[in-house]
C-alpha cells in the first residue's frame, strides 16, 4: 500500500512538474524556387543552429525553432545565390518567403 501511494506521488509530482515548462513548438520555414531546379541546397541558419532543405519540385520547408533565422539558397550556374536575413519564425507557426525567383 505504501508502495502504491509513493508511486501515485511521484507521478502526480512529475506531471505537474513537466506541465509547469513551457514548452516552444517547433515552426516552420516554406517557400518555393523559381526555376524549380535552379539550386543546390537551402540552409537555415539561427546561432549556431543549421538545418537543410530538401528541395522538391522547387518547393523547401524547414522545421525550426521559434526566432531569427537567415535562408541561403546555393543556386546552380548561371544562377547568383541568394540570402534571406530575419526571417521570423513563432511558435508552431509556418512562416512563407513566397515564391523567389533565381536570378542570373
């Protein structure tokens, strides 16, 4: 019975433990490349954070942490790279760069 009731303790204690975090929900980065096949890669980058893209069709999406991030673009020759700076992702939302178009 101790045993029991101990154990029914800690789980309480631990649930409210872990509910009184709070909790940020990852974002998110999409966009699309115009030509769709104009890069190479797509970074995203906050501090020391980077997370790659996979580039499908021209579209990109990254899932990523709330704040500041910057989005490089390795584009293909003729193609110039391109850098988004501040982009801003909230909490478990998606954040759109829209549609960029490569230039050369």
């Amino acid at each position: 019975m101790k045993k029991t009731g101990l154990t029914l303790c800690a789980t309480i204690l631990g649930v409210v433990a872990l509910h009184s975090f709070n909790y940020k929900k990852a974002g998110s980065i999409t966009g699309s490349l115009v030509p769709a096949d104009g890069a190479v890669n797509i970074w995203a980058i906050q501090a020391t954070d980077t997370v790659r893209a996979v580039i499908a069709n021209g579209i990109f999406s990254f899932s990523t942490r709330p704040g500041a991030w910057k989005v490089i673009i390795d584009a293909k020759a003729p193609y110039k790279d391109v850098m988004l700076e501040n982009i801003m992702v909230n909490d478990g939302k998606e954040t759109s760069v829209g549609e960029i178009r490569l230039q050369q």
